[in-house]
C-alpha cells in the first residue's frame, strides 16, 4: 500500500516527518539538515520556524508539499531557490535561479560599508554609496535600510541577475536605491570623484577552482562566481579600477575576496597608486575575506557640501 499523501487525514505528523526529512537530508551530506526541513516547513505553512517547532510538539498534521520540497533539496537544490528568498542582514531578498545566492559572511563587507556611510552622515549632511556588481542587490539594499538618507547606486550587468535585483529593489519599502544595468568597470560616469563607499562583491573564483558544494556549482551562476583570467582577478581588477575614478579623496573600498587572495588583492588595489591604508579583514569565522582602503589624495571631506 502506498504512503498517504501530505496532509491528508492519516499522513504522518509534523514531528514525524521533521525527523523523516532531516534523515533524508544528513544522508544526501547537507549538514543543517534539521534547520533545512523546519525551513522548508515553514515555507509550506506560511509561518515562522518558530512555530513550526510548536506545531510539530502540537502533534500537527505534516503540511502538503513538504515531502516533495525536502526530496528537491536532498537532490542540492539551493534551500534559498526552495523557498524564493534568502535573508541578508536585516533584510529578505527574493532568489532564485540566475542570481548569485547571497552568503553570511558577504554580510561583514556590507558592514564595512554600513560603519562608513554612517560616519560620513554624522559629520555632514548627505552620503554617496556604490554597489558594484550588485546581484541580488543584498549590499546596496542593506546599506539603503540601515543607513536612512544614503544615496545609495547599485549596478549589475548580467540580464537574469539584474531582473532580480530589480524585484528587490522595487519591493523595498524603506529603502531607495538607484539600480543601473551596466558594466560596473564603465557605469556612473557622472558619479565620477563624488562617491564616498564604494563596496563590491565581485567573481572572483579561478578558472580551475571549481567549487565543492554542488548548490553553487551547479545553481549559481558562472557569470558571478569566476573572476576571469588565471587567478581569478581580472573582474576584481576592473571593479578596483571603477572605485578609484568614482571615490573622492579619502572615500572607502571596500571588496570580498576569497580567503587565498588577500596578500593578491592587496597587492592589486596598491599596484596604480590611487590607494592607502589598504588593509585586509576579516569575516566572522576569522577568514580573510575583504579588502579595505582609502582613496588616496587631500582629504576634502569637510570641504564637500
């Protein structure tokens, strides 16, 4: 006899297959197993996970659609394109297929510039961000929301990507931010010298470091997980190039990199001289994962209307 369908009267309870599904997914070698299926739970419901907890020690009834949505992800479908949104910070963005899923540690480059606009405010009126290559448009969002009155741009080239970021950016309802569809090495020519943070999340992955995990192998777009050229730095050196020309003096860089590529990217954002300061940081687990510097010149901060 067959298993009765989801939610019907004799399927099992949630706790049951709570437990069911997150068996399936330690077995297919994804290590949040359990928050994964209580998500995708949550998902199903409509309700936080929270809840989801408390109906399941309720004895509810397993939701329709859970089964079919936790064999999807022991297949390594992203959790992120299971539901439609991924949270960022303080923020929830919509995925999915064709955009770059934003990570956690992607969420202390957004602070580095979130510190920064939040300094310049409080020493004068008005403030300049750039995001380049914005993807989903998780860094300019997060910094529109947490700094209110930035003038936050945001510019992403890819067609699928840029689609997305629009969405987020249309949906924000107490952040605005001026998307652009452009090469981030040639965008906002009139921006040009009068941007105080410029933050980037560009590719950056070599050519030959294919990524182990198969949710970013085989879902997130090649387009933004590799750098071009043979160590992976050929985007980033274009991004580096862009910020020089749209910083003022004193402005802030700030770019991720991966964790090999710290002492190269320092070396890269030192090499035309329009940089100081450049220093490397870290995300929350202790890796390097960031540069960080400042424009070169005559600090004119106090001298800017």
């Amino acid at each position: 006899m067959s298993a009765p369908p989801d939610g019907s009267p004799d399927s099992p309870s949630l706790d049951s297959a709570l437990r069911s599904g997150a068996r399936v997914l330690a077995d297919a070698g994804i290590d949040s197993a359990r928050a994964d299926v209580e998500l995708l739970a949550a998902h199903v419901l409509g309700v936080s996970r929270g809840e989801v907890r408390t109906a399941a020690v309720l004895g509810r009834p397993a939701p329709a659609g859970l089964g079919t949505l936790v064999a999807r992800r022991a297949a390594r479908v992203p959790l992120q394109h299971l539901t439609g949104t991924a949270p960022f910070r303080t923020i929830e963005l919509a995925v999915g297929p064709g955009v770059f899923v934003p990570r956690p540690e992607t969420e202390q480059v957004a602070q580095a510039a979130v510190d920064e606009a939040a300094a310049v405010l409080a020493r004068r009126p008005g403030v300049v961000v750039v995001d380049l290559c914005t993807g989903s448009g998780a860094i300019a969002l997060a910094v529109a929301h947490e700094v209110p009155g930035a003038q936050v741009h945001a510019v992403e080239l890819d067609a699928e990507a840029y689609r997305w970021a629009l969405r987020n950016v249309e949906a924000a309802q107490d952040a605005a931010v001026h998307l652009v569809r452009g090469d981030a090495r040639t965008a906002l020519r009139t921006l040009d010298g009068t941007v105080d943070v410029v933050v980037a999340n560009p590719p950056y992955i070599p050519p030959d470091a294919v990524p182990v995990d198969p949710e970013v192998r085989e879902h997130d777009p090649a387009v933004a997980l590799y750098g071009l050229g043979r160590d992976g730095l050929t985007v980033p050196a274009g991004v580096v190039e862009a910020a020089a020309r749209l910083l003022v003096p004193g402005g802030l860089f700030v770019m991720e990199h991966a964790e090999v590529q710290a002492e190269a990217v320092r070396e890269l954002v030192r090499a035309g001289g329009a940089f100081e300061q450049v220093e490397t940081r870290q995300d929350l687990t202790g890796r390097d994962r960031m540069v960080v510097a400042r424009r070169s010149g005559p600090d004119v901060e106090d001298s800017r209307p």
